[in-house]
C-alpha cells in the first residue's frame, strides 16, 4: 500500500507499469522501457518549448572533460570529487589528462564559452541541452530518484551584470511554473544553505516536491553563479566604452526525478496516475463486443480512435483478445487518464462511455460532441490533479517552534535566524534538512528555533529522499 510502505509499493508500480528495467548489469544505470522513455520524451518536449520560445539556443558538448579544465573552479571540483567517473585509458595506452565523465557541464561549456564570447553584443548567451550525466551514487539506487546515469536538462547562460543575471533566475521561474503545471507537479522554491549550494554558486534555488513518506524529493534547482565561473574560466566581453568585463552566468537544472515525482505525488494503490499533459495516451479506447450484438462495434471503436488522432489526442485502440476486466487492469496501472468503453448499445445511443483515472467519475459523452468533450475532460482532469497535489503539499507542512516532539512525515516550517552554527545545530539535533528561506518572502515573525533571536522570515525543514 502507498501510504503505508512507500519504498516497495514505488518499487512495484515501476515494475508492473514497464516504466524502467533495473537488470542491467551496471547498479544504477537502467533502461529506459518505451512507456517510460514517451513519459520523459513528452516531457522534455515541453522543456524545449519553453526554452526556444525564451530565445535558448539548444546545444549539445562532448561526454568527457579533461581534468585540467574540471579542476580550474576549486569549490566545483571539491564538490564533485566523490561523484565523478574517470576515464584513464585510451585502450592499452594511459592517458596524459585524465577525463571526467560528465557530471554537470559548467566545465565543458565555459572554455568554449570563453571563445564565443568578445563583446556586450554576443550577450546574453543563453543555451540548454538535454543529455545524460553520469555521478558514482553510493547510496541505495532507485529508479528515476537515485540513479548513476541520470537523464538531464541544463540551461547555461551568460549576462552582462548580476542584476541581468537575476533577471534570467526571474525568467526561470516562469518557465518552471509553466512547466509544472502541464505535468501537474506542486512545488517548493527555497534558497539554499551555504552549506547545501550547488558548488561554485553564489546562490542556489532548489526545487522541491512532497512524497507520501513525508520526505521532499528535489526536483531540479536554478543557480546564480556571478562570476564566481567566469573569472577561473576567463569568460569575458568588451563594453561600449572598450573595457573588458567578467560576465555573470546562471544555469537551471532539472532530471528525470520529474518522472520519480509524478510516481509518488499522484500514482495509487492501483497503479500510476497519469496527468494528461505527459501521458503517452491520454485515451484508451475499450471495444465492449458482445455476440448478440449486431453493431459493428470494432469498427465503430478504430473510427473513434482515428478522430481523435486526427484532433491531436494521444489515443490507443486495445483490440486485442484479452477480456474487458484485464484490459481495464492494464491501463489502469499504466495511468492512462480517460478510458473510453464503446459497446453496441452505446453506439445506438449515440454515446460513449468514458471512466476518469484520477477520481473514477464514470459518465457519457454524445459521440457527436466527441473531440470537444474529451478535451473538456481532459483539461479537467489536469486541473484537478494539480489542485489536489498542491492541497496535500499544503496538508504536510507543519509549524514548530520547538525542536521538541516533531512530527517526523512532515515538512517543518520554523523560525531560523540563518546563522550556520544554529543552522548545523538543529539539523545535527533533529536530522532533518533545513531547505533554505522561501525565495518568495512569506509573512512570518518569531524567534530563532535554535537561539531564540527574533526573525521575520521562515524557514523550511524536511527528511529528504
């Protein structure tokens, strides 16, 4: 059951839904199943709308990166020096340079972007690619969550000053809400620790959605970095008056930890819950035949079908032998968001049958209103799958005051006063997170949890996954 053992019941539904394959010889680097890989393709299509439609130009470097190059920013290196994989051969002969496999791409771009760039007029820069990063996990892999080869996004931009800089985190945001709601996932925004930033960053945004175990899985994050990059990688342009400036760069990250969300934030008991904007069809089409009918009633099902792909509906006709019941356990654990059921005695009505996933509503549709009533449902179903999402999010955040008797499935908000030795204080007493300050101030007054001085804005604190 969810709620009562998240880890195999997460475990499960990856299984029976054929969304990964763990049975890959390399712990943490598994395969892509074709119903798992259309959830990611669809939304890494959403991704790429976004980003050209901001004028992101899409990129795509090489793999590996020499070490000299990855080890020009000492607080990145530092931070990675655990994670990396190395390359020291070239078949029989070892390497001059060792080579990194890429575990984020701050150090391959920026040599390069030191050469694209000379004057204020090649600015912004602003890029993305979706590939695969490689970190040496060495905790418990589970798919989509934890994994060794980790399927990206990154978006990499370049800026004449900070306060255009900012301006590109502002755009980000944007982007992020937009994204979030076609795939249906609440999130958090909160400025990270010192301690828990990106490595380099001047400031890290991390992204942050609930699990049903009470834990916050983070989703992606959005970075500042100034020119804490662009001074060691010597990224610099030439103003209007001629003088040459260090550019202020900012980067937006997010994984297929999207997919791992969606499991938990919306799946069941009986399998996934798909939002429509994701699914890889958003309409299964059931053909109820019966003997004593004399409708044909297949054909009536592949003439429903092919008009709602003609109108851009993601739509699968089940023909095949199975029974209507284990059709219906099929595509209920797949998540599929409407099930449409067509049987002779619908057909002389002049209806179809439909069931949504997400609540179970069962209801009729007059097939001469077919399109725009699935549609209609379709965009109701999104609506209230998010909905619902953010009003569980917003039933799991608890106010303390008092590092006493914390309930321990929630995430804390509290007051802290953002010195780190109180901030280290309350995570080593308590062994919860601290997620950082909301990046949109919330109204708050209260004292410092830990030394009791006042403050005026929250924190958030959480078991993390």
């Amino acid at each position: 059951m969810k709620e009562d053992d998240f880890a195999d019941w997460y475990l499960d539904i990856v299984e029976k839904a054929n969304l990964s394959d763990k049975r890959y010889p390399i712990k943490g680097m598994n395969v892509w199943t074709p119903y798992g890989w259309k959830i990611m393709r669809q939304i890494d299509s959403y991704i790429r709308q976004e980003f050209d439609a901001t004028d992101h130009d899409e990129v795509c470097f090489p793999l590996m990166i020499p070490e000299d190059q990855f080890a020009k920013e000492k607080d990145h290196i530092k931070g990675f020096d655990e994670e990396v994989y190395w390359v020291t051969h070239a078949g029989l002969n070892e390497l001059d340079v060792r080579l990194v496999v890429r575990p984020t791409s701050e150090t391959a771009m920026y040599p390069m972007f030191s050469l694209w760039i000379r004057s204020h007029q090649d600015l912004p820069l602003k890029t993305y690619q979706i590939v695969n990063t490689f970190r040496y996990e060495t905790k418990q892999t589970r798919p989509f969550i934890r994994v060794r080869e980790i399927h990206f996004f990154e978006s990499h931009t370049c800026h004449v000053s900070e306060e255009d800089a900012q301006c590109q985190i502002e755009e980000d945001i944007e982007i992020l809400e937009r994204i979030a709601k076609k795939i249906c996932l609440p999130y958090m925004l909160c400025i990270r620790t010192d301690w828990d930033k990106f490595p380099g960053a001047h400031y890290t945004v991390g992204i942050d959605t609930s699990m049903p175990n009470g834990r916050t899985l983070q989703m992606g994050s959005i970075h500042h970095y100034r020119t804490n990059f662009s001074i060691p990688y010597d990224i610099t342009y030439e103003d209007e008056n001629g003088e040459h400036k260090h550019v202020h760069q900012t980067t937006f990250g997010m994984s297929e930890r999207l997919v791992g969300a969606l499991i938990g934030v919306h799946g069941d008991d009986n399998g996934l819950v798909l939002p429509p904007g994701i699914a890889p069809f958003q309409v299964v089409i059931i053909p109820i035949v019966s003997k004593k009918t004399t409708v044909d009633v297949m054909g009536a099902a592949r003439e429903t079908a092919k008009v709602l792909a003609d109108a851009g509906i993601r739509v699968k006709l089940d023909d095949s032998d199975a029974r209507p019941g284990n059709k219906y356990y099929e595509w209920e654990m797949k998540g599929v968001p409407l099930r449409l059921e067509l049987g002779g005695r619908d057909i002389e009505n002049g209806v179809v049958s439909f069931a949504r996933r997400d609540t179970g509503e069962k209801g009729t549709i007059d097939a001469k209103d077919l399109v725009p009533g699935v549609r209609m449902l379709l965009d109701v179903i999104s609506e209230d799958m998010l909905a619902k999402a953010e009003e569980i999010q917003r039933s799991r955040i608890a106010e303390i005051d008092s590092m006493e008797d914390i309930p321990q499935d929630k995430i804390l908000r509290l007051g802290w006063c953002g010195c780190p030795e109180c901030g280290h204080r309350f995570e080593d007493t308590t062994e919860f997170k601290i997620l950082g300050f909301p990046y949109h101030p919330e109204p708050f007054s209260g004292k410092c949890i830990v030394c009791g001085k006042p403050v005026d804005k929250a924190a958030y604190a959480a078991h993390t996954m």
